[in-house]
C-alpha cells in the first residue's frame, strides 16, 4: 500500500489531476513512453497531461511490485486499487494523500487540491505560459487558471523586495 500511496501523491503534484481524475484512470491511460496520461476530466472531456521522472519511477514500482498483489476479479482496468483490490474511490485517495503528505518529517499535511495548487503554482514561477497550465489542469476559463497567479505574483514581489536595492 505503501507503494501504492507514493505514487498517488507523486502523480497528482506532478500532473495537478484531480483526485478523481486519477481515481478515474485506466491501466491504457498511461504512455510510459511518452510519459503522459490521458484524463478525462469534467464534461468528459479528454486531454493530455505529461509527468516527470520522479512520478514515472513511482508508478512502474507500483504497476510492477504492488499493483499484482492486490488485482483480483474486482479490479478490472483500474490504474489504482484499494486494499480489496477494488477501483480506487476518491475518498480513500484524499485519505492516503493527507497521510502521505503529514508522514513527511517537518512538513505539514496538504490536501489534494493543495497539491494541485502547489503544481500550478510551480509551473508558472517556473515561466510556464498561464494558457498552458490553464490546458494541463483542464480549466475551461482562463480566470479559473489565474487564481494561481497571485501566488507567484507575491514571490516575485518578495524577492524584488529583498534583493533590489531600491525596493
């Protein structure tokens, strides 16, 4: 389970998915080579969303090790699984994401939105285009994506601050 829990947090801060959009996916919805998932998100509407080699690792050790153990009858195509082998319910995943995220010596519990807030978060301090992010989380408006935008507009601010002299 264990396994299975570092996955689920590495995917969702690494793609920003919601937890039932991860809860929703499929074993035929992950390109291991092109390291993308295809999620259907709200309105079933399909879209394209990529991850990065620390989430990758994660869900081939859980796909490889962990996933086998616990598919039975019951577990169909489903990506991730309970402890009864079942589809995942999005209740359980909020549950492992908030005891993931609390077991981390000196951090603090984070919810999923929180992870998906911290993904967008990440993307635009780190210069992605605020339509890009907007696509990747499946916003259909723009003023939904810019909520994440006073976030690095205060980081800025704050480092402008401290380092220019004129500040």
């Amino acid at each position: 389970m264990a396994v299975r829990d570092l996955a689920i947090a590495e995917l969702l801060y690494a793609t920003g998915i919601r937890v039932s959009e991860l809860c929703g996916l499929d074993l035929d919805s992950v390109d291991h080579g092109r390291r993308v998932l295809a999620v259907i998100g709200k309105g079933d509407k399909e879209r394209t969303v990529p991850y990065g080699a620390p989430a990758d690792a994660a869900l081939r050790r859980w796909l490889d090790d962990a996933r086998p153990q616990l598919a039975g009858e019951r577990s169909g195509a489903a990506l991730f699984l309970g402890a009864r082998g079942g589809r995942l319910d999005p209740r359980q995943a909020r549950t492992v994401v908030h005891e993931v995220t609390g077991s981390v010596p000196g951090g603090r519990e984070v919810a999923p939105h929180g992870l998906r807030h911290t993904a967008a978060t990440h993307l635009l301090d780190g210069g992605a285009d605020l339509r890009v992010v907007q696509e990747l989380l499946g916003h259909s408006s723009l003023a939904t994506t810019q909520l994440y935008t006073h976030v690095s507009v205060a980081r800025l601010r704050a480092a402008h601050e401290q380092a220019h002299p004129r500040a």
